[in-house]
C-alpha cells in the first residue's frame, strides 16, 4: 500500500484505485474521465493505463500532467467514465480529495487491438477537501463495475453477451442495494451506454 505520509498521495492506495481525471484540452477545458491507479510495486511509482486514443492519453502526452480526484459520487463517476465531460474548472465539487500529477510514459503497447500507455504519475500537489469515515456499499461498487462492463461492450476482446449479462446484474444490486444517488448513476449509465440488456 502507498502511505500517504511518504508518498505524497492525499489517500492510501492499495491494488487498482478508482479515480477520476481532469485533464486539460486544447480547447481550455478541463476533460473529465475516469482512471485506474496502480498499487506500487516495491515502492516504486504510482502508474495508470490509458487505452486508445482518449482525450486523456492527448491530453497527458501534450500537457504533462492533470489533477487525479477521489470523489464518492457515483453519478460523478459514470459519466466519467461513460461521457465526454469538460468542466471550467480542474477540481470537482465532489472531490473528497485531490492531487495534481505530472506524467510520464514508462510503456507502451498493443493488446486486441488497441493501443495501451502506461504512465507513472508524480504527485506534484494535494489536498484533503473532506475527511470521511469509509462504508461499504455495494451498490456504489455496482455502479463503478457497470461502468468498466459498459467500457468493454464494442472491444472485440471482449464477448458482448456477457459483458450484457454483467450490466443486467450490476443494474440489479443498484435496485435492491443501491441509494437514490446510485440509482440515478445508473439511470445515467442507461442513458450513456448504446444498449439493450
């Protein structure tokens, strides 16, 4: 796990960390996506994975850098995920915490046919918005695995049917588990996604 004392990340990172990214485009407007960060191996550096020729893979090769963000907010996250997003502003109202990164590719390649880069991200600044004392809820983690699903409907890599069949049961735990604010992530994750399940 990476101890936010030592490594300058406002939160302690452990496996893949769900976060969302705003990175600023060449219209001068914050783009807003969502982005795995990698547990460090061995006390090395954070790292990201970018696939395809995203806004933010763009954006992190011509600006160097964005503000990674820890938000709670579901809606705030599928259409990050989902949606082509621009804000004014770098930071989300719903960010519990943040921290501005630069970047840097450490690899790259192919794999089904898309292109992948790696990045380490450098923590260059941080901070605490609000501190919250954690809960689990399996219908905001519904909505955050709905999402990567989604995300994999038209990658041949991946069997449509069954990322379908994912979305149909992700949909169920939001009904019988989820709050109002998931269900309406999910009501957004319907709107977003070009499919019938």
């Amino acid at each position: 796990m990476t101890d936010p004392a030592e490594s300058g990340w406002p939160v302690e990172l452990a496996g893949v960390t769900e976060s969302v990214v705003t990175t600023l485009g060449p219209n001068d407007l914050w783009n807003v996506a969502a982005l795995g960060l990698h547990e460090p191996d061995d006390g090395g550096p954070v790292t990201a994975t970018t696939w395809g020729r995203t806004r933010t893979w763009r954006n992190f090769d011509e600006r160097g850098g964005g503000y990674v963000q820890f938000t709670r907010d579901p809606v705030d996250f599928a259409e990050a995920a989902l949606s082509v997003r621009e804000e004014s502003e770098p930071v989300l109202a719903s960010a519990d915490a943040w921290v501005r990164v630069s970047v840097e590719r450490l690899a790259e390649g192919e794999d089904g046919g898309t292109q992948w880069v790696e990045w380490v991200l450098h923590p260059e600044e941080s901070r605490v918005e609000r501190r919250v004392v954690p809960t689990t809820n399996r219908g905001h983690a519904a909505v955050v695995e709905a999402t990567v699903a989604a995300s994999r409907l038209d990658v041949p890599a991946y069997d449509r049917d069954e990322m379908l069949s994912r979305l149909a049961y992700f949909e169920s735990v939001v009904e019988t588990a989820g709050s109002e604010r998931e269900r309406a992530a999910f009501d957004r994750v319907r709107e977003l996604v070009d499919a019938e399940w």
